[in-house]
C-alpha cells in the first residue's frame, strides 16, 4: 500500500474504539434531533488497493439517477434522495421501518482523487466507488546512487 | 429522516437454532402495507439478489432469508469500516386471509417485494345495486 489511513498509525485498539464510538454516535443519532445525522449517512467501507481505492456504500432501492457523485480534491461527497412510497387510496401501513429521505455525506479520502477516471457502480442496492489516485499525488521514486 | 431509519439492523433476537457461521445475521427493516386486496411487505436487502433470497412458508410461518458472502476485492484490502456484511433473516407470521399459493416475490437494487394476496372469499366485493 502506498498510503496510510490516518487512523492507522494509533494501532488497531484506537481504531476499534473509533468503530465503537461512531456505532455509538449513530445509535444516538434518532434523538440527536433536527439535522443531527446529516453527514453520517450512509454507512461507508474502504477498500485501498495498490493505486486506488474503493469506497462502498449500502443504499437500498434508490433510484440511482437521483444519486449524486462529486470529487473536489481529496474529499468525495455522495448526495441522493430515497422517495417515500406514497399509500393508495384504501392502504394503510401496519409496519413501516423503512427510512426516506435525503442525505449528504462527505468522505475525505487520504489522497488526492482522479476526478476524471472515477467511476460509480450501483448493483444489488449497492453503490461502489472506484476512486484512483491522481498523478500527481502519487509518491515520485527517487533512485539512490552510489557515491 | 434518511439515515439510521436504513441503514440494517443486526438481529436482536437470537435465532431458534445456534449459528454454525461467523457471519452475522441482520434482521431487515419491513415495510407492510395493507392493500384491498392483499398485503404488500417490503424489505431492505442491499446485496443481495434473485438468487440468494429463499422464502420459506411452513404453516403459518413465512421466513425470507438472504444468503450475502462478503468477499475481498482482488488486490485490496479493507481499510476503514463503518458496516458490516451478513446473512439477513427474518419471520412472520401471516394470517389465515392470505392465499399461500399466491404469494409472489420481487427482488430489485436491493429490496425485496413480497405479494401476499388475501383469498378470495375476504376480498371486499361490492354488490351492484339494480333497479327493481
């Protein structure tokens, strides 16, 4: 891997309390209130391979035109909206779990992305980002002569 | 609003019989909407397809399951993780108004439909009024 996620260098037992906080966070989040889980939807997994990275998000039933994928630098931001199925005359729920809505979440990646050859693939209710690292932020090799 | 209403639950309650995987189980978010004419259940499944989801009905029992494997993307490696991926599972029990034979299922981007149509004798009937 050329790069290091920046959680990694406090070892795996900060990381786990990271993972333990934000499930903390977002267990909580129903009675934070008003606009108190905007940025944390959805939930996002990172997969860095040797010059990219893929980003993977579970969205369930969106419609993915109405998903949208931005790059600026190093921070990608995914934007979408789930519509409500609206009842029909004579239906009534007996159960309904089932969020809608829109939402924003921001992710800053620990590098600077290719915003030309990203590319997004929405399948089975997931969305997956292939994010490769730009150029000219790849590390240069600087060869080491003998004196 | 949107996000902790979607995102999956993990199963609370532990299934009757002991989990011989590591895997875990999540019970999917439902939606059950009663129309004139029969039920209309909707679940939240992200990965799953026509392929891995099984709906079982014994007795009055309906159980739809979905099979996910997670797996490892060649050449890279999981980095941050902010969910994790598993089975789904989850059981109803349905009324005696519904026709067993007739329920039919849908999987689409993630969400499976259930049509479970109520049998014809408590389907509403309008009885047309004539002129004497």
């Amino acid at each position: 891997m050329l790069w290091t996620w920046p959680t990694n260098r406090y070892g795996s037992v900060w990381n786990e309390l990271d993972r333990l906080q934000r499930q903390m966070s977002r267990l909580f989040e129903p009675f934070a209130g008003g606009q108190g889980n905007i940025g944390s939807f959805p939930a996002v997994n990172l997969w860095t391979g040797e010059d990219q990275a893929l980003l993977t998000a579970e969205l369930p039933g969106i419609d993915p035109d109405k998903l949208e994928v931005t790059v600026k630098d190093n921070t990608v931001t995914i934007r979408g909206t789930r519509e409500r199925e609206e009842l029909k005359e004579g239906e009534t729920y007996l159960r309904q779990e089932r969020g809608a809505g829109t939402f924003v979440r921001s992710i800053a990646m620990p590098f600077k992305v290719d915003d030309a050859k990203i590319s997004a693939q929405y399948q089975k209710g997931i969305l997956q980002l292939t994010l490769p690292r730009a150029e000219a932020d790849k590390p240069k090799k600087i060869t080491v002569n003998a004196g | 609003m949107a996000g902790s209403a979607i995102c999956k639950r993990e199963s609370e309650t532990p299934a009757r019989t002991e989990r011989a995987q590591q895997n875990p189980v999540f019970t999917p978010r439902v939606d059950i909407r009663e129309t004139e004419t029969g039920l209309l259940l909707v679940a939240d499944m992200p990965g799953v397809d026509e392929s891995s989801v099984t709906i079982d009905l014994e007795g009055s029992e309906l159980t739809i399951r979905g099979t996910f494997v997670p797996k490892t993307p060649e050449g890279y490696t999981l980095s941050y993780q902010e969910y994790a991926c598993g089975d789904y599972e989850r059981a109803f029990t349905l009324g005696d108004t519904i026709d067993r034979d007739q329920i039919k299922a849908v999987v689409k981007d993630g969400i499976l439909r259930l049509t479970l149509p109520k049998v014809k004798e408590v389907q509403p009937r309008r009885i047309a009024v004539n002129v004497g």
